[in-house]
C-alpha cells in the first residue's frame, strides 16, 4: 500500500466543528481525486489534490513491493531479512531499514484518506457512512480474492476488517477519543510486538485524528516541523535500530524492536519527503512517486502478479535469491508501472481498479476519461 481533503483546522483558525468531533467544512477546503489502499478518498470536481500525499504514498508503495518480493515468489512464507548477521552484511542493512517500515505509512494514508471522504461523503449523501460500508466491503472482497488466491500475505483484507471494526465506529467519537485511543493501541501493539493488527488499527485512528485536526490541511506549510520532528524520530529509531541489529529473530524482544524501529523509521521516511517536498526536489519527487501512488490499488495488485511470474524465470528458490536480484526484479517492476501510470493518467482521471472501487462505493459510474 497500496492506496483527500484537508480541513478543520482549528477553532482559533474560524472553523467550527459538528458534533462528534468532526469539523464542518468551509470555502477553504481543498479535496483531491484519490484512490487506493493506501488512501481512499472521494472529490468535488475542480478541488486540486494534495500532492504530499500521492509522493508519500507512491514511496511506500516502492518500499513495500521491495520487502514483499522474496515473500510473494516463496508462495505466501515470510522471509525475514537475517538481522543477526551483522551490520556488515547488506541483508542485514535491508532488514533493517526495509522490513515492515513501509506498511506503517500505508496504514496511516489509509486512516487519513477513511476521514477525508468521510467528510466528501458528508455533504453528497443523506448517509454518508453507508458509502463507507460500501468502500470497506468492497475492499474486503478484493483483499479476500487476492489473499485466496495469490498471495497470503495480502493487507487488504486485513485493512477491510480493521475499518469495519474500528475506523467506521470511531466516526461517531469526538476528535480527542480517537486521538487517545489511537496512542493506546499503537503502544500496546508496541508491547505485543507480534501483533501487526493493533499497529494497523492504531495507525488508522492516528491519521484520521490527524485530519479532524487540521495537521493534514497544513501538511505542506512548513518545513522546520518535519524537519524537526524527523530528526527526533531519527534519534529514537537509532538505538532501537542498534539494538534489534543485535537480536537474533526468535528472541522474545525481536517482534517489540522490529514494531518499534519500523514505526520510527516510517516517521523519519514520511517527514524526509515531506521536507523535500519544500526544495527543488519537489518536481523530481513528484513525476517520480505521483503516478505510482495515484494509482496505488492497482499498483499493489497488479505487483503480485508480476513477482509470481518472474518468480517462474529467475533460477532457485525465493529465498535464496541474491540482493541484486530481488532490487533488479523490483526496479523492472516499478518501472514498468510508472510508465503505465504515467500514461494511463495523461488520459484518465483514475487508475483501472480505483476507478471500479469508486464506481462500487458511490453506486453510480464516476466518469474516467479526462475532458482537456
């Protein structure tokens, strides 16, 4: 994941809030197209779109299909990166700064994007949790089919069940509920360690108090925020990073350090981009990532498709597979899907599979093709 609109900012700001926690929208909300796992969310036409979140989303996305490679061709079993090997061994530097550090954005792009078209839904519809329903079901027959019938390491499914659970019924507490019991539940997921579920629902429930106040509206205003809150997350991450180097994974600590150093450094990688999202860089960053995350359902479906074919041509098991093959299978991967996103969104407004799960959430056909 792999697949907007920022408001309520604070009351100070002149925005009131409806009860519940949730706050009215105004003249100045701004909701973009989006589509995807890492981010669903429903538009008003004309609305422009919040480019932070289509680079942030497309950079995970990357970071995800390069851990998921050995683990999709090995039919469905998890392959851990040795981390006991040493600091030396560059397998040991991929599991340390790739595995499960990606799945923690998309989790957050996803309770982030859940609240955004919750609001979008709010003013186009009597019932605007119906449409929920209907976005979360759909996703769990597409996270069942891919789960059943590609791969079992499939999120979406998992996604679906966390949103039924958690995400649809916190749209009916008020903003500083959500807010406490997100921090709860990543911490006890931080206790359990082995227990990806409780990151997931507390993930979701952190980006959705993120957008009931206002932090995703002002997301792209500032640059010493990130900068200041990454660096800070960077010398958290650094001693846990140190420390899970050093533990083999059957040890009882391993599953604690691994959640930990993967929720870190999710937070120093999406404060990165977001820093460098206020440079020059921003044009690169974008016609690079954007496409990938506009299109993130597809994306992410679609990869699984691919790795279990060319796990058919590379020679030996999955697991044995060196370093640069599983980079060289990704890159070939990532870039054949950005040239098809590229060009696949010169002409439309949405990706293939996001445009059928819009369909099937808002009931009635959304136009596809681009009228300029």
């Amino acid at each position: 994941m792999p697949p907007e609109d920022p408001h309520p900012v604070l009351k100070a700001d002149g925005l009131t809030e409806r009860p519940g926690g949730r706050p009215a929208p105004d003249s100045r909300d701004r909701r973009p197209d989006d589509d995807g796992p890492g981010g669903p969310a429903a538009t008003s036409p004309g609305r422009p779109r919040i480019a932070a979140l289509d680079v942030v989303r497309g950079f995970a996305l990357c970071g995800i299909l390069l851990a998921n490679i050995q683990p999709i061709a090995n039919a469905g079993d998890i392959i851990l990166a040795p981390s006991a090997t040493g600091p030396q061994d560059v397998n040991a530097w991929v599991g340390l700064l790739v595995e499960q550090r990606f799945f923690p954005i998309f989790s957050l792009l996803f309770g982030i994007g859940f609240s955004l078209l919750l609001d979008s839904a709010a003013n186009r519809a009597a019932r605007p949790r119906l449409i929920l329903l209907r976005r979360l079901l759909v996703l769990l027959g597409v996270g069942l089919v891919h789960f059943l019938l590609l791969w079992q390491g499939d999120i979406l499914s998992t996604y679906a069940v966390v949103g039924l659970l958690v995400l649809l019924p916190s749209t009916w507490l008020p903003r500083w509920a959500v807010a406490g019991l997100a921090a709860a539940l990543v911490a006890a997921s931080l206790i359990v360690g082995a227990d990806r579920t409780l990151l997931v629902a507390g993930l979701f429930l952190l980006g959705s108090a993120l957008v009931r106040y206002g932090v995703i509206a002002r997301m792209e205003q500032s640059t010493w925020v990130p900068a200041v809150l990454g660096l800070a997350l960077a010398a958290g991450a650094a001693p846990v990073l140190w420390l899970q180097a050093g533990v083999r994974s059957g040890d009882a600590h391993f599953g604690r350090l691994m959640a930990g150093a993967g929720l870190l450094l999710a937070g120093v990688y999406v404060c990165a981009l977001l820093v460098l999202l206020r440079t020059p860089f921003r044009r690169a960053l974008q016609a690079v990532f954007a496409p990938l995350g506009r299109m993130a359902l597809t994306n992410y479906l679609t990869a699984t498709l691919l790795v279990l074919a060319v796990a058919h041509v590379v020679n030996g098991p999955p697991d044995g597979w060196p370093l640069t093959t599983v980079f060289l299978i990704a890159a070939v991967i990532l870039t054949a899907q950005w040239v098809f996103s590229t060009l696949w969104l010169r002409r439309y407004r949405f990706g293939p599979l996001e445009w059928l799960w819009r369909w099937a959430t808002w009931a009635h056909r959304p136009p596809l093709r681009r009228t300029h």
